[in-house]
C-alpha cells in the first residue's frame, strides 16, 4: 500500500464550498491512481476527514484542481 499527498493547486468556490491553495491531505490507498479509482472516493474521504469539506459537492475531484504525488 502506498501513501499519495492531494494538494490544491488554486482557490476555488462551487455551490458553497471553499478550497484553498496549498491545502493536503495525506491518505494510503492500494490503488496505484486513487483520483481515477472509485470516482476519487479515497481522496474525497481524505479531504472529508480533515477539513470537513465535500469536494465532490464542489465538483474539485479532477487533476485541474488536485496534485496527486506519491510519497512512500
């Protein structure tokens, strides 16, 4: 299992919810793509866990907003 960082590129609102620039979150998953595997559930939850946001609801789960990297 790998651990992989989503990091926004820019600031953003969409039908109420606010991303900002420069906010993470570091997350494992056994998938080697986890913003293409399950619709980004895994990063989604991840953002859900530690912001309290829904950045489906923002429609933000998409390479345009989200850097994905693998740290481990």
């Amino acid at each position: 299992m790998a651990l992989f960082r989503a990091t926004i590129k820019s600031t953003q609102i969409s039908n109420g919810v606010r991303i900002e620039k420069g906010m993470f979150v570091d997350f494992p998953s056994q998938s080697g793509s986890p913003m293409s595997t399950n619709g980004g559930k895994e990063v989604i939850e991840a953002f859900d866990r530690k912001y309290g946001i829904d950045i489906k609801k923002g429609h933000f789960v998409s390479s345009s907003y989200i850097l994905i990297e693998k740290i481990n």
